[in-house]
C-alpha cells in the first residue's frame, strides 16, 4: 500500500541497524557462509546449490503475539527461540542449516527490543551458522515470520512416514518442563512454588529451546524416522504413526523429565511430559539393531536419549485411522491405560482452539 | 504456545481443506514440479538441487491487514497478490520460480475466505508452475508471511550493484495506476471518478499485478541490472544508483503510463507514476548496444518496454550520497526539475511512516 515516508527511522534504516551485518565478511565465521553468494539488499538473496547428491530442506514458523508468546517475553529470548523452532525443523529431518529469512511485522520501533531481539537472534544465528539472508519488515500486530533452509544428502531425510514395525521409539533431552513453565507462569497450579534456582531451569526449557541440530544430523542414517515434539510428544509422535501407517506402544513411564517435574505428581509429570509442547526434542525411531550406536551418539553429544517403546503392527479394524487406536500407553506396572486417558494425552496443541 | 485442541476444526484440518493439494501427483502438472521431492505434510519440504551452474534465488514478503491491504479486500485477489509479489521479487533478479511457503495468521476460520484466498494462490501458482510446499498456520491479526523460492544460472543475476555508466534505463508495463487506483479508494481526490470500464482496469493493477517473471528470465544475459518497481520507480531506482555508485537522468514524461492517467493532470500523473508504489513492473538497466534485442522481447512477451532515462557518471562531491544528488528529472522541454521538485517524487514508500 503506497505511502509518504514522514517519519526518519525507516524500513531500511531498521534493516540496516538491527539486521543488515558484516558477519558474510568477518573471516571467523566466513567458512560457515560459504553458500551465501549474495546476502540482504537486493530483491532476493542467491544461495550456492548443494553438492548434486545432496537437497533443499525448508520449514516455516511464524510466531504471534499473545499466542505464542506473551507481550512483556524477554525481547532476546525471544529473538533466540523464533530462529530455534524452525532449526529444530531442519533437526527433525536431518538437515544442516545453511539460512534463514525473517519477515517481522512491529507496532513500532522500539530500539530498546530490537536491539535485545536482534542480539538473540544473531547468537543462535551464529551458533549453528546459519545467517540471516533477507527478509521484510513492516509495521503491524507483532508478528515474526522465519523461514530456514537447511542441506541434507538425498535419501538420508528422516520422514515422518519412515518408521517400520519393530523400531524402537527414542526421545531426546528431557520432557515436559516447558508446559511446566507455561502453568507456572499463568498460575495454573497455585500451590506450586518453585525456588529460584529451580524456576530459572524450567523457564528456560520453555524459553530459550536447544534444537537439536547435531541429534538430527548424527540420525541420519541411524533412525528410520523424526519428528520435533513442538506439538507434544504424543501429538507429534501421531504423525509419524499416520504417514507410517502403524501403531506404537509407550512406556509413558520411561519418558524422561527434568529432577523438577519428577518431584510433581503423577498425574502433572504425564499431562506435562506427554501432552505438553514447545519442547523441540526429537522423538525418533530406529531399527532395534541401532540401540548402541544411538547410544554412543548420545554420549558424544552429551544429550539424553531415552528409548520410550517400540513400533508395531497397525490393527487392520476400520477405526485404526483414530489416533488413539495406533497408541498403547503402558505404566509402569505393564498395564494398558484406558481409551479415555490415552485421548486425554492425545490432544495436542492446536492454534485454532478456542479455548 | 501449549494449549487444548477443543474445536472441530483445527490447524491441520485447514491444512488439509485449503492448501493441501495433490497437485504434485496431477500429471497434468507434474513435469512443472520435478524440482519438489516432498511438499506439505512433514517437518521440512524438500526440494532437488538446481543443476550445479544454477544458484538459488530466496526472497520473503509479509502482508500486513490495513497496511497492505483493506480489510475487505477480495480475498480472491490477495491470495493472488500475496504470491505476485513475491514473484516479482524473483523476476527483478532474473530467477524462475520454484516453490514457496505460506505462514498465514488467522484471527477467525472464515471458510468462505479461505476458500477464495486459495483459489486465488492457487492459480497464480499455477499459472508461474511454482507449488506451495509448506507454512505454518495460527490464530493472530491476519498477516501473511510468503518466501519464494527460485532457480537462476550462476552470473546471470540482474543484482541492483550492475548498472554501468552509459547504460539506457528502461521500465516495462505502464506505471503509476496501482497509486492512482489507492487515492480513488480513498477518495483522496474526489472529483475523480472513473467510468465503470476504466476503475476495473485501474483497479485490477493495484490489486491484481502481473509479476514480470518471463521478462525477468530473457534479461537474464541483457540487462546489467533490475529491481522490481514495488516501491515507486524513483525509489527503487534509486537503490540501482546506490549499489551502483552512478547517477541517472531520467526524462520523467517518457515514463509509460495507462490511457487514463494520460487524461489526468500533469502533476498527478508524475505523482503516480514516479512516486507511487504498489506496480510490480521491472526497472532495469542495459548497455546502449542491447535496445534492439529489448525491443524483441518486448515484442515477444506482448509487453511494453520503455526507455526512460540514462545511467550517468555520480558527482564526486560528498553530498553524492543523497538520493536527491543522483537523480536528474528531465521535463518534455528538456529541462531539470528544482531539486525541491525532485526529493517531493523520491519520497518513497515506507512501512513505518507515521502519515
């Protein structure tokens, strides 16, 4: 929409101060940027092709206000988790990230944010080597969109319908403390108070996510099939069962969660860990065979990896198209939860809920 | 953001409704999408390398509700020009199109909306053979996220830093209508009222533009330079002088303009078509030698291609930075505009202006 530039501060001017940096010319991380032949400040930015055996991955998250996250969040928090969901994308399908674009409509310029924003962003940008090539800005509800791509060789994607009957299924990390964070944080649970140095630890699992890029990559040719648990384990770990048309059984009790969450209740460890997002571990699957070398990956990542259960066959009933029929979720005592509680687990996260 | 899935239809039954499509398996098309080996549906899309003389071209633009567009914009027409414009920015750099994500966010599910919103993506999709293959849907202020994703042959991009001293500059199309068409809908001109046959041509350049995608690919080995005319030809010319370190004389009432601006004032017909933004056609430069070979493809695509102006030596003086310095407007009797004249038509379109 065509309009008068009365203001000084301008679009370009934002580009250029907060965004616009030297890094494709600073010598320490210039091997990185090898694959960016032109940067921001054109009308588009050129990125060299992969080597021919290998292919383009890309993923788009955009994250709003008051949705996904709330108005007074740490502006630099904030600038590291908008670039680490979509890299926990690139993770889930075995991808090295090579750059991204971000497109962040603001209210209005606040220096004070965008300079905590942008510094966030720069370090995660930085830390896996992953520049920021393009993108647009504009004033508007706040609203950042990024979109990251990443090079994989060609066959070595972990699709989410690779997984076969038998694999076992893997997660990463530790479950649930970001929904943990999340009740904490809106007075879900009022009686729970945790002391600082505990609260620190579960706020940043919610706040300042590790994709789990080196996971993914070390993967590749390991697991059968990822996903990122953005959405919750179980919710996520559904899709995996409906494009690899099969079924899983879980130890819900093996699935690993923080010396926090262990302290809670039964019945909040499970809501928490089970059905509980924004988590970005992978939960992966792999030929039984595979067990030790996961494990060796593991140890050299110095990341947790906890196998939770076992893919099998799908049962050929009409219904087996339900989510819940594809999940057996077992305690601890070998017993098989009822249909209702595993519903209750299953119902991920979703956008467009009105609640 | 966790939450509970408590409607019927969520995110992913969105997906599936509007923006999932099998148009990847429809053979009609399918020969258009060999470059897309996995569309919507996982954690990444996945596309096969360009051929390893190629580069990939990578550009994003965000539409922003009563910045972009108003409210009651036909949702037809946006879907149609949320990717336009992204296309355009690839057609600037000489690029084909490829693929390209969508992040929407959505304050409401209005199904009549989105059916028409897709149906107007989809077609221009088609039309430029350049499938949608991934996103991100959520509830928010309705924004609209695109990144586009194209191929173009290594050296052959038609980057804004090319321009050449003695270069002819041309612009395709006719400019200054989507301007004209933004001030009847606002009725910042009153007197003004087209005839019904006139606004729906008007009209349909504001709201529906044709990005210059096949013009952006013969230039590919013609032109020194491009940019896409979407803020205003002065104002994007201008970032061909800056990267370019030269200046241009332009003979302002050369600059091609539809038969109804033709009818309007002298004064706003250079206001539209120098100032305004919102056109789409390309700006580009070109040795002298290569008018012949531009007039053929402009003979061949059935569009008007004009020579406007000339690529001339920058002064060395320090105040050479300013946009106003680089610029020499030259009226039909040959003479220079008053530098006050000239800045009034290079103020550009800004985002966060505060008009």
């Amino acid at each position: 929409m065509a309009s008068d530039k009365s203001q000084q501060f301008g679009e370009f001017d934002l580009i250029n101060k907060y965004f616009l940096r030297n890094s494709l010319s600073n010598p320490s991380i210039d091997h990185h940027h090898e694959q960016v032949l032109l940067g921001i400040g054109d009308d588009c930015a050129l990125l060299a092709p992969p080597p021919s055996d290998h292919m383009l991955a890309v993923t788009s998250d955009m994250l709003v206000e008051n949705r996904h996250f709330f108005s007074d969040a740490d502006p630099k928090l904030l600038g590291h988790k908008s670039l680490a969901v979509n890299l926990s994308d690139l993770a889930a399908m075995g991808a090295k990230p090579t750059a991204f674009t971000l497109s962040i409509a603001l209210p209005h310029i606040n220096h004070a944010w965008l300079s905590a924003f942008s510094e966030g962003l720069h370090a995660i940008s930085d830390q896996f080597h992953c520049p920021l090539i393009g993108g647009d800005t504009t004033s508007g509800p706040l609203t950042i969109a990024i979109t990251a791509m990443g090079y994989l060789p060609k066959k070595s994607a972990l699709k989410r319908s690779g997984a076969k009957v038998g694999d076992d299924i893997w997660v990463s990390g530790e479950v649930g403390d970001a929904r943990y964070a999340l009740g904490i944080r809106r007075g879900e649970w009022p009686s729970i108070r945790p002391d600082a140095s505990s609260w620190t630890k579960i706020a940043l699992r919610m706040d300042a996510p590790q994709p789990r890029v080196d996971l993914g990559i070390a993967l590749r040719d390991v697991a059968h099939s990822a996903v990122d648990i953005s959405d919750g384990l179980l919710g996520d770990l559904q899709h995996i069962l409906k494009a690899s048309q099969c079924q899983a059984a879980i130890q819900i009790d093996q699935v690993p969660v923080s010396t926090q969450l262990q302290l809670e209740s039964q019945a909040m460890r499970r809501i928490c860990s089970l059905r509980g997002g924004d988590d970005y571990e992978l939960c992966f699957t792999a030929p039984r065979q595979n067990a030790a070398q996961i494990e060796a990956i593991g140890r050299n990542l110095n990341l947790r990896l906890t196998k939770i259960g076992n893919i099998t066959e799908a049962p050929i009933s009409s219904s087996s198209n339900d989510a819940i029929h594809r999940m057996e979720l077992i305690d601890q005592q070998g017993e098989r939860l009822p249909l209702q509680e595993v519903q209750m687990y299953l119902k991920s996260f979703d956008h467009f809920d009105v609640a």
